[in-house]
C-alpha cells in the first residue's frame, strides 16, 4: 500500500524524517509530497527542499520524494496511494489535523489519513522553531540533519551581514556560521 506524507517541510526536520523512516517499515512505498503554496513564503525553494529530504532518504528505498501543487488527495490518487499519513506532536495539532483528515474525507472517500504518533523527542520540534533558532544564531545541529543545518546557516548569513552581528550577552561577537559549532566545542 502506498502511503502519501503531504507537507511544506520548509526544512525538512528530525520530527519529519522520524515519521517517514517508521512510515517506510508500515507501508509498502512512502512518498514524501511538498506542496508549491502560493500563499506562503517560504525559506527555502521547492527544488532545495526535495533535494533536502531526498539527501535526508537516501538509505530508506522506498521513499520517493516528489512536489505537487493543488488537492493532497486529488495527488493521492494519481499516485495511486490509499492513505495519507500525519505526525500528531501534541493535543494542539489534534484540532487541525482532525479538521484536514475530516475535510480530505469529504473531498475522496477512498483516502485514509493515517497518524503516527511523533517520537517524544521531537514533540516540541516544527520547522518554525528550527528557523527561529537559526535567524538568532542558535544551534539547531540536534534538530535537523547536517545538511539542512547548514543550508539554513547559510539562508540567515546571507541575510545578517557582518553589519548586522549577534552580539551574546557576553557581548562577545560571533557569526553566525560560527556560533553552534564554536557552542559546541
Ligand atoms: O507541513 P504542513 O504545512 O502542516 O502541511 C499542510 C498540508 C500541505 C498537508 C495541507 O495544507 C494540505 O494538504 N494542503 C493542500 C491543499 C488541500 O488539500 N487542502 C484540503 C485539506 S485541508
């Protein structure tokens, strides 16, 4: 059985490549589906997410990663998939999540929404949080695969010049590129 998970992944965090990792030794083929939203703003392109779960898959062989715009549902079933599968972290993604999986069952009652129950650790863990410790120059090394930490690194770099550094209360000055690795030291 084919299983979709639909999401931004602006990036892709550990809490994400949790879910896909146990979805892949449930279901048959997962594939990993980032909506092109129109309405967003995102960090990262659409090419440099899939290129950054597909990095983050490489030892998973049946995970596909793939891009869609418009209905998850009306992707699913071009894909041939029966289920959509969701991470539940707490009681306050219950609420909207129950609403999307309702609303998808009004939309094609051959589709499932299937949720997995996200590993404690990463019950705190979304993409907002990754990129509001990386814009104020914080490790987030724990929270991301190595790749996608740097690439976010870079993405707030580019942004804070060395006109603009982050000063600790220590007011020891340190890039950001520099600030994790140097904390971790
Ligand atoms: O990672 P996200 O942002 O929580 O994912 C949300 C997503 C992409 C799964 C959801 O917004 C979605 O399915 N959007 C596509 C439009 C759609 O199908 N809407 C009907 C269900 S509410």
């Amino acid at each position: 059985m084919i299983a979709i998970y639909p999401g931004s992944f602006d990036p892709i965090t550990l809490g994400h490549l949790d879910i896909i990792e146990r979805g892949s030794q449930l279901f048959s083929q997962v594939i990993v589906a980032v909506l092109r939203n129109p309405n967003k703003t995102p960090l990262f392109t659409v090419q440099q997410r899939l290129e950054q779960i597909r990095q983050s898959t490489t030892h998973l062989d049946n995970v596909e990663v793939d891009a869609f715009e418009g209905l998850t549902v009306e992707y699913a079933t071009r894909s041939k998939a029966k289920v959509l599968l969701r991470g539940l972290r707490a009681i306050s993604d219950f609420e909207v999540e129950l609403q999307m999986a309702h609303t998808n069952k009004t939309l094609s009652t051959e589709i499932e929404t299937v949720f997995l129950a996200t590993s404690n650790e990463y019950s705190f863990l979304s993409s907002s949080v990754v990129k509001e410790i990386a814009r104020f120059g914080g490790s987030i090394n724990h929270l991301v695969p190595p790749h996608v930490a740097l690439d976010t690194y870079k993405c707030f770099t580019h942004n804070q010049t060395e006109s603009n550094p982050i000063k600790t209360d220590k007011t020891e000055v340190i890039h950001p590129l520099n600030y994790p690795k140097s904390r971790e030291a």
